[in-house]
C-alpha cells in the first residue's frame, strides 16, 4: 500500500520509525503497525504527530467529515 510506505518515508526523514514510536510508547512494534490497516485512535494521532499532520489528513476514510473518529 503506498500509504504506508509514505507514512514509513516520513518517520524516516524525521529519524523515527514505527519501531522507535513503539519503544517510545512502551508497546509492541505490532501495535503501532496496526494504525497502518485498520483504526486505531491512539496510535493513529502518534504517528500523525511525529509526521506533523492531524490524522484526520493521513486517513480520511477514518473519520467523519467533521473530523472526530467514530465511536470516539
């Protein structure tokens, strides 16, 4: 998906990666993966902000037009 490797390319840039947002975090790199194919409010707004973009830009098939999150 050339999402994700955009997203990937990004991080990179900045010198992060989803491996270090997850060291970061405390979590698995697994968890933080899981923002790349299906939602996943909190990781979704981490990745966003390492990146500098409101999540609402990265996925906008995610969130309602009003850009809140369903069932959020």
């Amino acid at each position: 998906m050339q999402r994700n490797e955009w997203i990937k390319f990004q991080l990179r840039i900045r010198g992060s990666s989803l491996s270090q947002l997850a060291r970061d975090l405390g979590v698995t790199r697994q968890a933080v993966r899981n923002a790349l194919s299906s939602r996943y409010p909190r990781m979704e707004r981490v990745i966003a902000a390492e990146i500098g973009l409101d999540p609402e830009i990265i996925w906008p098939e995610r969130y309602r037009k009003d850009y809140t999150a369903p069932n959020e």
